[in-house]
C-alpha cells in the first residue's frame, strides 16, 4: 500500500524488490522470480497526480483504486477486489509501504502451507483477546479465500473499520457462511529454529545473524529506508538453512489451537463441530517439527 506523495520511498522500495527477486530467481534456480510487485494508491491529489501518471508509465507497478486515498475506509477491500479481477496468483499479499519483506524466507515459508483457504502472518490478538487476526503490517490471503471474501455481502457492507481487524472479521463470516475451513499460520509462532521472524526496524539488526527474519516494520522514513536497503544488500549472498516441517493439513496432529470461536456457533456441520483452527509448530528436531499441545488460555 502507498500514497501519492512516497515517491522517494516507493522509488527505494523498487530498487530493494527488485535486487531481491533476483536474489529469490537465483535462489530457486529460475530465470524470473514468481513474485510480483504491485504499490496500491488510491485516486492521488492534483498535484501529484502528473508526477504518479509519469512514474507509472514509466514502471507498469502503480495501482490506482478509483477511491479517495484511505487507510481504514475501504482501501483494503477494494484492492482485494482489484486482485480478484486482475490477478491469478496462488496469493496475495498486503503489505505497508513502512514494512519490508525477506522474499527468501517468505517464500520459502509458503512452501510448507497449502494453496487454498490460507490466512498467514504475524497473528495478534484483538482488543478484546477472544480472537486472532494478522497484523496489518504485513499479512497473505490465498487466492480463492480473496474471491470469497470479495463476493460476500456481508464483507462488501463492512468495509469500514481498522483494516487488519477487519480481514480478520471478513475471514470469519466468509468460512461460517460457506461452511468451510481456514488455515490460520503464524509465522511468530514457529520457533526455535524461527528466530523473532518479526522485527520493528532496529539499526542494530544484523540479517546476518538472525537467519529467519521475514518481515522488518515500521521502517518510517527514507534514512531508515535507505539503512534496510544496506542490510540485505550485505545479506544477499548467505542462503538460508534448508528446513522442512510437516505439512499443516496433517490429519492425525494433536496441537490444532481454536483462536476464533466467535466464528462458527456450537452446531454440528458435516458431523463434527466445524471450526477455525491456528497451528504452533515447535521443538525442531531431525529437520522436521515435533508438535504438541499447546495451552489455550
């Protein structure tokens, strides 16, 4: 997401992307890398409406919403319906423009979740701590997760509101009115091997040492910006470890957590009380998880 006025910010952003989807291509041994980025604006004020028609001519990456520009008044769902009509990505991914991402360790993360019904990124609670939604810094939605969302009344006719929050709700009302099951993934949660993979920006940060670093927020202005373009410049070159875990759809796990029990009532579906689920992945041993129980207090 960006507004009309960050031209300094996304120019930088499109560099560091740039250097790190090629990093991501050698990495899979690929010639393009298969992420694609987009900055998403609504309509920009006149006088920066020349200067974004200029830089978007010039890059192919700027998306308009026919909207005023907005954070929580409907922006999200609008991209979201930009997405639904324009792209067939396996996901899709919102991300603030004071926010960066290790495309190496996000992809690699996406490897071991599923394609469909997929909600991943830094889970917190809400305010009143009865459910779990993906901070907004940085979150994923699968494919066909976005269209269900999209042609939902109730999400359409709920748009307004803190827009992380909102994913969440829109999540709920979605799988309980299609009766269907949403993989929650936290890639807080997956430690030891996982160290702190969210950081808030820290000019002390040494990516070197903090192998599995995926998403670094609140990068707020350009020297700041400009210090995270330096840092995985000097990081490029160390690859990550190889890890492989156990798929989350494993039927027979025993650590499924519920996080959201105001989405489903207590009412048989298919048999079975039908819920949400978040998984915890813990206890790395012999390069693949040992799951257990977690405490759900």
């Amino acid at each position: 997401m960006t507004v009309d006025e960050k031209i300094e910010i996304r120019d930088l952003l499109r560099k560091m992307y740039t250097h790190n989807n090629d990093v991501l291509a050698r990495y899979l041994r690929v010639k393009k890398s298969p992420v694609s980025i987009r900055f998403i604006s609504g309509l920009p004020r006149d006088e920066y409406k020349d200067k974004m028609e200029e830089e978007s001519k010039m890059y192919g990456d700027i998306v308009i919403l026919n909207i005023t520009e907005n954070m929580n008044e409907g922006k999200t769902f609008e991209y979201f319906k930009w997405f639904a009509k324009n792209r067939k990505d396996n996901y899709m991914v919102k991300l603030d423009d004071d926010a960066f991402f290790h495309l190496i360790h996000y992809y690699r993360d996406l490897q071991d979740i599923p394609r469909e019904r997929v909600y991943y990124g830094n889970a917190v609670r809400d305010h009143l701590g009865t459910y779990t939604y993906m901070a907004g810094g940085g979150y994923t939605l699968s494919h066909d997760l976005v269209i269900d969302i999209v042609g939902s009344d109730w999400a359409s006719s709920n748009v307004i509101g803190h827009e992380d929050w909102l994913v969440g709700e829109w999540i709920c009302h979605v799988a309980k009115e299609m009766k269907y099951f949403v993989h929650y993934v936290g890639y807080s949660n997956w430690v030891p091997l996982r160290q702190n993979p969210f950081h808030d920006f820290d000019e002390n940060l040494d990516l070197r040492s903090v192998g599995e670093i995926i998403l670094i927020h609140h990068v707020k202005d350009i020297e700041k910006m400009k210090v995270m373009k330096d840092m995985y410049s000097e990081y490029e070159e160390g690859l990550p470890m190889v890890r492989v875990i156990w798929n989350s759809t494993t039927e027979d796990l025993t650590t499924k957590r519920e996080i959201v029990p105001r989405c489903w009532d207590k009412e048989p579906i298919w048999n079975n009380t039908y819920k949400n689920w978040f998984y915890e992945a813990w206890n790395f041993k012999k390069g693949k998880c040992v799951y257990g129980p977690v405490d759900n207090k």
